[in-house]
C-alpha cells in the first residue's frame, strides 16, 4: 500500500494528468504480488437516478472504465459494505472530520451532498463494475458478517487472489492503516448520536492528530431520529433489491435499523 489509505486517484476528473504521480506512489512495492489503492469513493458511480445528486454532477470518467483503462482487465475489485443508513451516519461525521459540515447541519437536509446517500444504492455501483469487470473478479463481503469472523473471510480473500493465507508474516499481520474516523468517540445518548464532549473532543483531536485539522473548531453536528427515518425510507427498495441479489443479507440487514444500532 502506499503511504496514504486513500488516493481518491481515479475520482479526479482529470486522473489521466497525474499517473507518472499516482504509479510513484507504488515506488516501493519491489516484489509484492498486488499493489492496493483502498478509496471507498470508487464505489459512487454514476446512476441513472438523480435524486440524491447535485444537478448538474461535475463531469468525469466513469470510475470503474477509468480503472480498467489503466489497471487492467486482471485487476481484483474488493467491496466491503455496510447497511447503507449506517454507513450513511459513519460518511456524515466524516464529512464533518473534513471541515464541510456545521453544527446546525442534519442528514436529512442534505440529500443531495457529498453523496452521503447516493453512494448507499449499492447495486447501480456494483452493477457499473460488472459492466467493466468479469464476475471472478469482483467480491462482495458485508461488514456486519467480515467484522465477527475476520480471519476466515481473509482466508478467503487469499484463495480468491491467488496467495497462501498461511505465508502471511506474524509480525505484519495485525497491520493496517487506521480507519481515519478511528479516533471518533460517537455516543448514543437521549435518542441521538453525538460526539462524546462535543467540543471536547473536537479540540482534542485536532491538537492531537494532524487527520482532524480541517475539523472546524464548532459545536459538532447531530444525527436525530428523523435522520434514520429519512435514510430507511430512502433505502427500502434498495434494501429489497439488495435481499434479492444476496439472499443471506436478509438476516444482516434490517429494513428499519434505529440510531442505537449504530
């Protein structure tokens, strides 16, 4: 991997500019089977649907041909989800962690930004990669289930990359790069989610670790039960559709998760 978790490359409208840059990021791959680029934002591909998109959308190269164009029809695709409403949640503080979000500021009243619920209609995305990749090279996990049995989804990752799960080096095996929303503490407190100390910890964290330092220094926003209504109502036919397409989700996924299973 290089030094950052994500590039954000191939998101660029002009990524074609900067590969001489993006490969040096690989510099010191040396011998490594595979090199990773771990950017979640691939996965918000262009839909038909636009109602949860700014209008017009900047225009770019579709991600998943962008990919293949410079990366090879061999490229492996791993895609890790999350139950959309949650993950919607987990997107808005980081959106907040980046400096775009005010105190006054609720999910419901940005349907339309960042993609923090446009990204959540996962099979459009999916479906765009199968559009651009072979089945066999696509796999789809679901972080409710990979996170209780980590070990053994990874050991089929291996066998799906063509690696000997049992050569992974010991010493290097509990590393990875931090999660940059690691450090938040969110609390399910009189029927919200809020930062732990609010402010507190906003303060804490951007004298502490240089990733919060676009973090304004304000009151940090809510996530309200209006919120979750509005992001289930939003989701439910994706929700179904997504039972459909992965029978075994129906026992992951709830059609209506409240603010506590967060």
């Amino acid at each position: 991997m290089p030094p950052e978790k994500e590039l954000n490359f191939f998101s660029k409208s002009n990524w074609y500019m900067e590969i001489d840059a993006y490969l040096r990021r690989y510099a010191r791959a040396g011998e490594y089977a595979y090199r990773l680029d771990a950017t979640p934002g691939y996965l918000w591909t262009d839909r038909d649907d636009t109602r949860f998109v700014e209008i017009p959308r900047r225009s770019k190269p579709a991600i998943p041909d962008s990919i293949r164009s410079l990366l090879g029809d061999q490229t492996k695709i791993l895609i890790i989800l999350r139950h959309p409403s949650l993950r919607a949640i987990s997107a808005f503080f980081h959106q907040f962690r980046m400096g775009r979000l005010e105190s006054k500021d609720r999910i419901r009243h940005l349907p339309r930004k960042f993609g923090i619920v446009d990204i959540g209609f996962y099979s459009d995305h999916i479906e765009s990669y199968r559009h651009a990749f072979s089945d066999d090279q696509i796999q789809v996990f679901f972080l409710e289930r990979y996170a209780k049995n980590k070990l053994y989804f990874d050991r089929i990752i291996f066998d799906w990359l063509g690696l000997n799960a049992d050569a992974v080096d010991p010493a290097n095996s509990g590393k990875s790069k931090e999660d940059s929303n690691a450090n938040f503490r969110i609390i399910y407190d009189q029927g919200v989610l809020a930062f732990k100390d609010g402010l507190g910890q906003v303060r804490r964290l951007k004298a502490e670790d240089s990733r919060y330092k676009k973090m304004l220094e304000i009151e940090p926003p809510i996530v309200e039960p209006e919120d979750i209504e509005f992001l289930n109502s939003a989701y439910a036919d994706e929700i179904l559709h997504m039972h459909s397409l992965y029978p075994d989700l129906a026992e992951i996924w709830s059609m209506r998760p409240t603010l506590a299973d967060y």
